[in-house]
C-alpha cells in the first residue's frame, strides 16, 4: 500500500472539515451548555443571598425580643413604680 502524497491528505483533511456540520454542533452545544450552567450558578448565588438575607433578619429579631423580654418589667412592676413602693425582696 502506498503512502498518499501531501496534496492527497491535504484534500482527504479538507473533505473532512466540509463534511456534516458536527463539530459546529458540538461547539453550539458546548455554549448552550456553559450558558446554561451559568444561569444556574446565578439562580444558586442568588438563592444564597436571599436566604442569607432572611437568616440576618431572623437573628435581629430574636435579638430585639430577647431584649424586649429582658426590659419588661410587667404589670407588678408597673404599679410599683407608680406608687413609689418596692417590693419586699429588693
């Protein structure tokens, strides 16, 4: 068998690159693709932020109840105040 010449393999390499339109399929493919896995990655950072924002939210609340309940006095308390008198245990 004989080796074919350059002109032979460089016309064997070029019907190859005009026959069916696969590689441009791949590559179109590729980028649908990484498109679509940006996206993705988009839609998961932004679910992050949004939870991380609601899990500050939640926190500053509890605090502002933990303070609210440490600073209530209550109804005792209250009339105490109003009539200048202390408890016994004070």
């Amino acid at each position: 068998m004989r080796k074919p010449s350059y002109s032979e393999q460089r016309k064997s390499y070029s019907e190859q690159r005009t026959q069916p339109d696969e590689q441009p399929k791949e590559a179109e493919q590729a980028k649908d693709d990484a498109q679509r896995a940006r996206e993705a990655q988009a839609k998961a950072e932004n679910k992050f932020a949004d939870a991380d924002a609601a899990r500050s939210a939640a926190e500053e609340r509890l605090k502002a109840s933990e303070r609210a309940a440490k600073n209530e006095r209550g109804f005792g308390a209250w009339l105490r105040g109003l009539f200048g008198r202390k408890p016994s245990n004070e």
